[in-house]
C-alpha cells in the first residue's frame, strides 16, 4: 500500500480529521478525541495502529484540541508541589537509556519499504545523464563527465576530449 492510497475508513499514512475535531478510525470509521484508547477495541495497541495504517512512530493519537488541552493543563502543573515530588523521584539515568535505546531500535521494516520505494520511483523518474564531452556517449558520474574523463582531468587537469575513449572490454557494456 502507497502512501495516500484509501484505507479502510481514512488514507494510508494520514491521520483525518473529523467534523466535530476528532481523528477519524481507519478500521471502523468513528469519529474520537483519542485513538490511542480506542483502538484497543479492535485488539491492537496504538503502535500495531500506527504500523498497520502507515502512520509515523511518533504520530499522535490524539485530536488536536485534546492535545493542546493535555499540553496546558501540564504547563500549569510545572512548579507545583506534585512537580517537585516529582523531580525528586525522578531518576534522569534510566530515562536517559531508555531514549538511546529508542534511537538505536530498527526502523521498522515497513518504513524501511517505503523509503526504498520512495527512492527507487525516484530514481526511475530522473532521466538517465551521459557524460558532456562531445561524442563520448558514456554514463555520468560526477562533473558532467564519465569515469574516464574524469580520471583525466584529475590526472592532467584536463579531460583531453580530442584523445578517444577506448571501448571497454569485459564487464558491463556501456551505453
């Protein structure tokens, strides 16, 4: 499945918002403030959601105005007496390793798929570049020119168009 393609009740890799400001469910179509909750009810957690419908790990859940109420109402709690217990019963080197251990965990092999993808169309789509040297014909690598004419100039500070390319022998033919 492509991103944009349909899914289900919503578009793979977008989360869509409903008309009361909710996100709308991919499996069933339900308007809610918070998936993360909700999705539950089809047997999955909010990560095999995300997974399943294409959706980033750290996509939210969550509605937009339902998060920025979520986001003040934890701005108003900083400097509170619950905060300070808080801090102080926090331990800052566990929470540490466990975000390192985020970063160094696989990309999921979906969003490796995607990316392969991605590129691969994208490659197809550039036109395929010969080297700039009058009658030379052979494929780009780097400055406009071929591997050739590049070893040339590096060598005597010129790509000595007047002196022939000679055919290739063995290996791949080139074009």
């Amino acid at each position: 499945m492509e991103y944009g393609d349909p899914d289900g009740h919503g578009i793979y890799g977008q989360l869509t918002k409903g008309e009361d400001g909710g996100l709308v469910c991919h499996e069933c179509g339900r308007e809610r403030q918070f998936l993360g909750r909700h999705v539950r009810e089809h047997g999955m957690s909010a990560d095999q959601y995300r997974e399943r419908h294409g959706l980033g790990r750290s996509t939210p859940l969550v509605a937009p105005d339902l998060q920025r109420t979520f986001s003040e109402k934890a701005t108003e709690r900083v400097d509170s007496p619950g905060w300070k217990r808080f801090e102080a019963a926090r331990d800052a080197g566990s929470a540490r390793e466990e975000s390192l251990k985020a970063l160094r965990e696989p990309l999921r092999a979906q969003a490796l798929e995607a990316r392969r993808k991605t590129a691969l169309a994208a490659s197809r789509s550039r036109p395929e570049r010969v080297c700039e040297v009058p009658g030379c014909g052979r494929k780009h690598v780097t400055h406009g020119w071929c591997r050739t004419h590049l070893e040339r100039w590096k060598r005597h500070g010129d790509v000595q168009a007047d002196i022939p390319v000679r055919p290739r022998r063995g290996g791949p033919k080139s074009t």
